[in-house]
C-alpha cells in the first residue's frame, strides 16, 4: 500500500520480503489482507483512531463504517427519523429530488486529508470526516464506503461483521480477511441481538387485525390462517 513509503517510526526501510503478509494472487498482483477492527460502539471507535495517530502506522489507508445517523449531512435526511429509507428514496429520484451530497462524494473520497502520504496524513475519526464532508458539501458515509476500497484498516461495530444483512448492504467480504474484534465478551449479545426482532403489542393487535380482515374475506385464507393463529397465541 502507499503506506510502504512512510518510515516516520524507524527510519528505516521497511521490510522487503513481502511473504510473510502477502500472498501472490492472478498472476502477479500482491494480496493484502484488510484488517476490520470491530468494537461495540462508534464512541470507541473514536478512541481507537486516536490513539492510531499516535502510532508509527498513522499513515496507513483506512477508513471506518457508520450509520447514516452518525454521517448524513443532507439537512432534511439527517434529521427525519428513518434516515435510510428516505436516503435511498432520494438516490433512487423517486419524487424527482436528488442527493447534491451524494453526487460530490468524490470530492471527499480523494480529498488529500484522506489520501494517504507520509508525514502528511493522519489517521481521522468520524468527526474529522463529517466536518470535512461538511465544507466539500460530499457525502461522509458514501466516502467512508469508497475509501473501504483501498483501506489497510477498516474501523465499524460489531454488527457490521456479524449481521450478514448489513455485511451484504455495506459490500463486506470478509473472506481471507483479519478480523480483530475488540472487547470480544459482548459478542454474544451482539450477535443475538442481530437476530432478534421485537414487536409491540400494539402491533400484534393491529396485525391480528389485517388478518381477520384478510381471513373473512376469504383472500388467501390458507395462508393467512395460520399467521393469525401465531399473533393470537403470541398475544
């Protein structure tokens, strides 16, 4: 990677024999693993980038994954309460709007401060990237999933590697890759938390609803039947 350059620890050359962390892949172009860094909260993540750019590996490309809650800046997206819907509405044109953010994302993607060069770079935090965002008017979460790309690290909760919904939307392959899970004794609530699923009663109720509905006028009962049985029985 551009890291290779940057000696600012040792003065010295880095190491030349590239075997012992790349393996040759089609043909001649050197495979390096990413590193994904998972922790349990975006705040920790703050901490861990911090103390990165007090390291000798500061300059290494990374990036990190957020939620739209932590990293849109469209100023009716950001503060709706469902982010995301009204996000992919909004790149999908569905009301003949666009996203202006969305389309400057490469200012901000190939913005020096986040390219990597010695003794220039520093490793960022979501902060960092938002108030550059901010200025470029781009958008940070689009840019952090580009930088992914070309990113040595790459920074995000827990959920983002467990959740195999939010690995596929997010573009995660983990394959061959190195996973560093940080505080790993929450894994297990985590991971059951990603899939499980609550309802309110109200819900059940308004769901139990429908299906009588549905049921009565004979629209699809055979199908509709048993979805009653179980809000009854849950209710």
């Amino acid at each position: 990677g551009p890291c290779t350059e940057c000696s600012c620890s040792s003065g010295k050359e880095p190491d030349k024999d590239p075997s012992h962390t790349k393996k040759k892949e089609n043909g001649d172009r050197l495979y390096v693993p990413k590193i994904f860094f998972g922790t349990r909260t975006h705040k920790q993540i703050t901490q861990i980038s911090r103390e990165l750019k007090r390291t000798a590996y500061s300059c290494v490309p990374m990036t990190i994954l957020s939620s739209r809650d932590y990293t849109c800046i469209h100023p009716v997206v950001s503060n709706s309460s469902n982010r995301n819907e009204m996000c992919v509405e909004l790149l999908e044109g569905k009301h003949g709007k666009s996203c202006s953010y969305y389309h400057g994302v490469h200012k901000l993607s190939e913005h020096h401060a986040l390219q990597p060069a010695p003794r220039v770079y520093q490793a960022w935090d979501i902060e960092d990237l938002v108030s550059l965002g901010r200025k470029l008017r781009a958008c940070p979460y689009f840019a952090a999933r580009e930088l992914m790309v070309g990113a040595d690290i790459v920074f995000c909760p827990y959920n983002y590697l467990l959740d195999p919904q939010i690995r596929d939307s997010m573009d995660i392959n983990l394959k061959d890759q190195v996973v560093i899970l940080d505080e790993a004794h929450n894994i297990e609530d985590c991971a059951r938390e990603s899939v499980s699923y609550g309802v309110t009663e109200s819900q059940l109720r308004a769901a139990r609803e429908e299906l009588d509905f549905m049921v009565n006028n004979n629209i699809r009962q055979k199908h509709h039947e048993p979805l009653r049985a179980v809000c009854c029985s849950l209710m």
